[in-house]
C-alpha cells in the first residue's frame, strides 16, 4: 500500500523526488488512517522555508490537532491548495489528491536519511 | 498498574471487534471510537439510521413504595409527577447547586424506576441519592449495569427499521415515551430518547440478547456509529456533555438547563442554592458559537475578547451536517446575546466568532 517509488520519514510523511529536482510531499495512508477524518489543513506560505524536522503546519481531524513536520529542509515552491476547501482529500488520496508541498531541496544528501516503503513497513511493524 | 487490565468490556466488545471498531479506553470501558469514518457514521444518522452501544451508561434500578419520593429528594424536576411509562431528562446538584451528572428517569411502573447516569458518574450518583435515604423509607437500590445492555437506534428511519421486531405501537409512542415490550423476542425496555437530536430510541435489554438484536438492527440497514460521531451529534443538537461541558463547578443556570429544574419542591437538597441561582441570577452563562475565521475550537481553548480572557471553550468541533465549525463554552452574561463577537485562541491564532442560538442543528418534524 506505501508506493515502492516514494520515501519515507519516522513522522508518517512521504516525498517523491520529481525529475527536475524538486520534492512533492504529504502524509502517509498509516497517518491519514490514525487521524481519522481530516477538516482542516494548515499549510506553510509559497516561499517559506523549511527546516528539517520542524514543524511546518497542522492537520487536524474530527478528534485531534497534530503537527506536520517537514522531512527535509528547503523552499516551499507550490501548496495543493485544494486541501483548504477540501481536507478530506487527504483521506481519500494521502499518496495523491491529498499532496502538501512542493519544495525545492536545500540539501539532496537528506533524502538518504528517509526510509524506503519496505523500511517504512518494518519501522510500522516495530511500532505496533 | 496496566490500565487496559481494568478497562471493562460492554456484551458487544466481540461485535464491534469483529466489525472493525477502533477500540479506546472511555471512562474506564473499552469502547469503539469508530468504524468507518466519525463523518460518514454522522451523516448516516442524520440520513437514515445508526446504532450506538452506550451500555457502558449506568443502570441503577429504584423499588419500593418511598423510591418516588426518594428520587425526588435529589432529581431537578418533580419525580412523583412522571407517568408510568414516560423518561424525563434530569440533573442531579449537590446543595450547593453544583452539578453532579444528567439523568435519565424511567418511571416503568408505580413504584419502580431506572435511572441512567453517565458512566463515569455512575458511583457518585449512587453515592449521592443514597445519602439521603433514611431507614424509614421502603426502597430497594440496586445497580444492575452489567445485568442490561443498552443500544442507542438513532435516525429518520429508526422507526420503520424496528417496526416489524416488535408489537409494540411506534407510531402512538411520543417522544421521551417508554413501554415495556419485545424487540426480536427479547423483553425491552423501549424509549423513544436520544443524544443525537434526531429521531430515534433506546433499548434497554438483557445482556446475552445484545449482540443479536445488533444484528438485526444492521441487517435492516442501520449503520454502526462509535463515541466519536456520538460526540459530533449531540454537540451540534445543543445536547451538553457532563465532564466536558458542566460540572460541580457549574450550576444549571449557568449551563443554560434551568428549564429542567424546579427547585421549589418540598424536600429537595439543591433546591436552597438553586433558587438563589435563579433569583440572584448568575455572571456567567453557557452559550454556543459558530466559527467566523478558520480554526476548530476545543475542550479547554481561551474565549477571549480584545486581548483579555472572558470564558472557556467546554466542546468544539467540526460539524459535519451544517459544515462549520462550531462550540460551546462559559463568557459573561454580556457576551451571552446572540450575535456577541468573541475570539478563540486557537493555539497562540486569535480566531473570531460568533455567539448563536442553541441547537446548531434541529432536525425537520413531520406533522
């Protein structure tokens, strides 16, 4: 269920390295799937940047708020800004339709310290 | 000390398991949160219809010539006064008016009665009703929570699901109506109650019948529903939660539930301080509040105005019915009008809002 072509990070986010270079991201199913129904996302402005690990916005479900953590660091170049109207994106598409970010990565050698799908997997079943 | 070891399990712990329900530790029960989605299982008992185990309530059964009389000494509203075969929604004060649960009363014959406190409350109110009875009085107290199952069937369509298990006359039953009857050839206390404001009833049933009643109920098309959309539902009926929304800390009239009580009565322990609540007013007073900016309000988020704090968001939620995002909470009762503006801080985010008038959500009656 967690796309082979994706990375991974322990606070549930995945990214995908486009071809020019650029990094989309968003939360995993696992995550979607603990929140429960998403009604509201916060998103950082185009421009900001990013830090690794630091928080970067908020999701919030009918039941709790939780923050979201940027997996690397860079620019925000694009946001889905769909998510605002349509939070429930995010449960019905986290790999897709319910895409975060677009950033410009400040430093690629990051992407080494996220996790692939099957070292996802095992760190999920670790967890349990 | 391993909590989940004294977490009590209700007669449908298996059936939810083995339906999918997310399972959470609920005022010492472990209790399906939900199955599906909180969303889909509210909109289902706004549509049509959803079930809802809320056997973890208590179940405190009152015999005896006295047992009217003693739960007048400590129910809001006059228990001499209910019909056999009628529920009545009651609070239970301390004698300082504080508040110590809700109630439901059953009046299932002259002299019987079942009342359903909360289950968190359960022991208290015991405690409570039992301070007052004196070894005169002929009644007979006996907590029978885990004799009974309870199942909420609650929705627009909960009437014609449940019309061909049982004899008894739905369309002649009113509202907070209760007859003892059949439900699958099960004996059952059947009430037309609720905490969802929509349509529906309460099932009271002996234990070991509990799953297959479940079933029944599913197999005519109700859809499970978990405390979560429970929580949703009764937030955006106006429906108050004890714990969250009101407390001993809180007075009825300060919680906007003074037409429950009557503290005129003979003999009843609130009825000095609920009186001099009613007479000398109070400073504070519940309201509910739709959000103007984005941002959901939760349980314990600052109502300010300007830069000062005025109150306490007590519930707060996304409304999946109205789409918006609504709450409850105490202001001054400056801030009490309809249309007062007030703000939120939603995590350091100052979020304006606006006081309404209670319920959010009241469903179409027909005739």
């Amino acid at each position: 269920m967690n796309p082979p072509e994706l990375r991974y990070s322990k606070e549930h986010e995945w990214l995908r390295v486009e071809s020019d270079g650029t990094a989309v991201l968003g939360i995993t199913d696992f995550a979607a799937e603990s929140l429960g129904d998403v009604v509201f996302v916060e998103l950082p402005d185009v421009g900001s940047e990013l830090g690794q690990s630091e928080k970067m916005g908020e999701i919030e479900s009918v039941k709790a708020v939780s923050d979201l953590y940027s997996p690397v660091a860079g620019r925000v170049i694009e946001r889905n800004e769909r998510l605002i109207d349509n939070p429930e994106l995010v449960n019905s598409g986290p790999f897709d339709s319910g895409w975060m970010l677009k950033v410009e990565l400040s430093d690629a050698s990051q992407l080494d310290q996220l996790m692939s799908a099957e070292e996802y997997e095992s760190f999920l079943e670790s967890q349990e | 000390m391993t909590v989940s070891d004294e977490l009590r399990r209700t007669p449908l712990f298996e059936t939810h398991v083995s339906l999918g329900g997310r399972m959470v530790p609920f005022a010492g029960w472990e209790m399906p949160i939900q199955y599906s989605s909180i969303l889909e299982e509210a909109r289902a008992v706004r549509s049509k219809a959803g079930l809802f185990d809320v056997s973890h309530m208590g179940r405190v059964d009152f015999r005896g010539a006295d047992a009217a009389s003693v739960l007048d000494r400590s129910l809001s509203v006059s228990v001499p006064g209910l019909r056999i075969g009628r529920a009545r929604y009651n609070i239970i004060c301390d004698e300082a008016g504080g508040i110590i649960d809700d109630c439901i009363v059953y009046r299932r014959d002259e002299q019987r009665f079942l009342l359903i406190p909360n289950s968190a409350n359960t022991g208290a109110v015991l405690e409570w009703v039992s301070r007052w009875v004196s070894s005169a009085d002929d009644v007979q107290i006996d907590e029978v929570t885990t004799d009974l199952a309870m199942i909420a069937h609650q929705g627009p369509e909960a009437a014609s699901m449940l019309s061909d298990l049982t004899p008894a006359d739905i369309a002649s039953m009113r509202p907070f109506a209760a007859v003892e009857t059949e439900v699958g050839g099960v004996p059952t206390l059947l009430a037309r109650t609720g905490y969802t404001g929509e349509d529906g009833f309460e099932l009271i049933l002996p234990s070991d019948a509990a799953p297959d009643i479940w079933r029944a109920l599913m197999d005519r098309g109700a859809v499970p529903c978990g405390l979560g959309a429970r929580d949703v539902l009764r937030l955006e009926a106006g429906l108050l939660l004890h714990g969250n929304d009101m407390d001993r800390s809180t007075n009825p009239y300060e919680a906007g539930l003074e037409r429950f009580v009557n503290p005129d009565r003979e003999g009843y322990t609130a009825g000095e301080a609920l009186r001099r609540a009613r007479d000398d007013g109070v400073s504070r007073r519940m309201v509910g509040f739709n959000m103007v900016g984005r941002g959901i309000a939760r349980h314990g988020y600052a109502i300010t105005h300007g830069s000062e704090q005025i109150g306490e968001v007590t519930s707060g939620s996304h409304s999946p019915t109205l789409d918006r995002s609504i709450g409850l909470g105490y202001v001054p009762t400056g801030f009490s009008a309809e249309g007062s503006r007030v703000q939120i801080d939603v995590r350091g985010r100052s979020v304006e809002a606006e006081v309404t008038a209670l319920p959010f959500y009241s469903r179409k009656r027909s005739a």
